[in-house]
C-alpha cells in the first residue's frame, strides 16, 4: 500500500532551534498501516520516533485525538516529545490563531493538551499522569551504572542517589555531579541494552543537578527501543520533575541533545491538584518543517 506522508516536526527546540525531529503521520482511517509498516515510518523518515493522529471531531470545538508512538524495535504506551509534534502538527494544520485545548487519548489513558502559536514555531504542553518513583535494586543499579560507565554508589538515603521511575514503563533517573562529567559519558550499549532488557526498564536517563533556578542538563540512553541517545525526553523530564519536587525544585527547564548536535530544551513543572495529588505540566516549543512520504527520506 502507498505508504501516508510523514510531516517532520522538531520537538522541543531551544531558542527557536535544533529539537528532535519526528515524523507525524495523519491517518484518516483505524489500521491504516500495519505496525510493521509504522516501525519503518520512523526509519524511513529519519527518526529516532514517529507518531500516528487520528483525530475526531468532538461535539465542542475541542477535537478528540488519538496518539500511537512508535520507533524501529515497536510501539511505546506514551512518549512526551511525539506528543509535543503532534499538538504542534494539528495547530499548524488547523491554522488556529488563538491558544487551543486537545483531549488526547492513547492505549493507557485520556488526557488533556494544549498549543499555542507562536509566529512560525507553536507552544505545547500536555498532562503526561502520575509518576511513581521507588528504590533500584542493587543489581538494577550496579549493572546499569556499570554499563554506562559510571561507578555504583552505595545505597543510602539521600535525595541524590539513583531512583527508578515509571510512567508508562520504567526508566532509572540517575544523577552526575555537573554538566562536565555529563557530557564525557561514553555508555556501553550493548550492556546497557541487556541490562535493561534484563529489568524491564525503558532505559537511562542522566542529570546534572540543577541550579538555584531550575536549570539543568540531561541525556537519556534508551538503546532497548532502539535509541542508543534520544535526543528529548519528555517523560523521563517528567519522572525528573516529579522526583526534585520533594526536594524543593517544582520548576525545570531542561537542556538535552548537545552530544547528538541537536540542543532540545524542555519544560516541567510540577504542581498540587487537590485530590489528584502532585501532577506535572511537561512542555516544549516546535517547528513543523516539512511533508513527505517515508520512502523519500
């Protein structure tokens, strides 16, 4: 079948530049493409991620929009930096002047986004759930830090050490004393793949502390979905967030993609909402560049 064009979006750009590309596709129909024709969409496209819109008209001029993610190893349940291409696709292609609000719906769960244009890039942001945060193992931890160069610490109490959390799939957050020993990380990843193949884990994301204002960089290592380096990564972002809350910091912005030449930046901030507890706004700007089938990549 005549595969549907893919419209590259860069996600998450910082200062008006660089972001992740991802392909967006629009499909007017359910089970358009196989799942083995959208693994080769994010190949074809020259992608690290590809997302899959469909959207409904709602009874509101709020649309109902239905989100698949997908990279070359297969689907995910959510991916944050797809979500932000994909509030950004559907405003540029609507041509809406004004702010507008989005009900979001994937395999796992309904929630709400927004966009807002802003000259020729568009700002995004959307509710990506609750994050549950627990202790690593210490074979979790002694493997993973091993394979990404790093020595393992011991395990203690303190807010700085290793944490694993989920939100769709977990992931370790783990933490390096600057922005220099960040950038020097050289992983190994094919012990890192099998270490997180191992335990479950959607992979590695790495951070410098932040500063007094909430700024800080980080890297995520995801070579288990076939993303040695990612150059956005929302959710992890949001896992993070929701971690240096309890520490004082609600408000990040969030510098990554410098080691792949792509600087990304992304916003979260965490915040009380009644009796749904700690929640989290994750955002990014994005440009949307250009349409074309997969195959013309």
């Amino acid at each position: 079948m005549t595969e549907p064009p893919a419209t590259i979006v860069r996600a998450c750009l910082r200062d008006g530049s660089g972001g992740s590309p991802t392909a967006v596709v629009l499909e007017d129909t359910p089970l358009s493409l196989s799942d083995a024709e959208r693994r080769r969409v994010a190949v074809e496209s020259g992608t690290s991620h590809a997302v899959f819109v469909r959207v409904h008209p709602g009874e509101t001029r709020e649309p109902i929009v239905d989100l698949r993610f997908f990279t070359a190893e297969g689907e995910l349940p959510a991916c944050g930096h797809g979500t932000v291409a994909a509030l950004a696709y559907l405003a540029s292609r609507d041509g809406a002047p004004a702010p507008r609000r989005a009900t979001l719906r994937t395999s796992t769960r309904v929630f709400d986004g927004w966009s807002e244009p802003r000259g020729v890039h568009v700002a995004a942001a959307f509710d990506p759930g609750p994050v549950d945060l627990r202790e690593p193992t210490e074979t979790e931890r002694g493997l993973a830090l091993s394979a990404l160069g790093m020595v393992p610490e011991e395990p203690d109490d303190s807010g700085s050490k290793v944490r694993v959390a989920a939100l769709g799939r977990e992931r370790l957050l783990v933490p390096v004393p600057d922005r220099t020993t960040l950038a020097a990380l050289t992983p190994d990843f094919d012990r890192l793949r099998d270490a997180c193949d191992r335990f479950g884990l959607l992979g590695a994301y790495v951070y410098s502390p932040p500063s007094p204002s909430g700024s800080l960089a980080a890297r995520m290592f995801a070579p288990s979905i076939g993303v040695p380096e990612d150059i956005a990564n929302a959710n992890s972002s949001a896992c993070l967030a929701a971690h240096l809350a309890g520490q004082g910091t609600a408000e990040l912005t969030i510098d990554m993609g410098d080691a792949l030449g792509n600087p990304a930046t992304i916003s979260a901030t965490a915040y009380s909402s009644g009796d749904q507890g700690q929640r989290i706004r994750l955002g990014g700007t994005a440009c949307v560049d250009q349409e074309r089938n997969a195959s013309e990549a």
